[in-house]
C-alpha cells in the first residue's frame, strides 16, 4: 500500500528567493511531502509565476496567505502544513 504524501503550501519563496527553493528541494527529497499550492509572493502575478515555476495548479498559486488558507481549508485534498519561507522579519505575521 503506498503511503499518501504530505500537501505542502508554501508562504514566500518568489521568483528570486533562494531559500524558497531550497525548502521545496529539501521537502520533496524523501517523496512523502509534495508542494501544492502557495502565495509565493505578496504580488499576485508574481505568484503565479513562481507557482509555474514550481509546477503546480495554477489555482493554487494565491495572491496572499488568507486567500490560500481560506481556499485550501473548503478543498477536499487540502493542504497539511505550510513552510514560511518570507524573508525572517515577515515570519511572525505568517
């Protein structure tokens, strides 16, 4: 029986992050975490073009955190958890 991977979102991580990608690299290593959705930037079509860049559903590349936590919550296959990947000084109100 093959075991259900973990939904990752991710908070941050935009087109010229590093340490964005290097959380979903890191993540996906072992094959139990998958990244899904994201509001990888606080700039929507920036978001949306790192959720390009990171292959996802481009209906789960969000404009900003409340959307995606809001929209994820009403999805069947939900998110699990979400790395917050925003440079240190926005990490608290993530």
């Amino acid at each position: 029986m093959t075991k259900a991977r973990l939904r990752m979102g991710m908070v941050g991580g935009g087109p010229g992050s590093f340490i964005g990608p290097v959380h979903r690299i890191a993540a996906e290593m072992d094959r139990e975490i998958e990244l899904v959705a994201g509001a990888f930037s606080s700039d929507a079509v920036r978001s949306q073009l790192a959720g390009e860049s990171y292959r996802i559903d481009p209906a789960r590349a969000y404009a900003d955190l409340e959307t995606m936590l809001r929209e994820e919550a009403a999805r069947e296959d939900w998110i699990d958890f979400v790395a917050v990947t925003t440079p240190n000084f926005h990490h608290l109100p993530a």
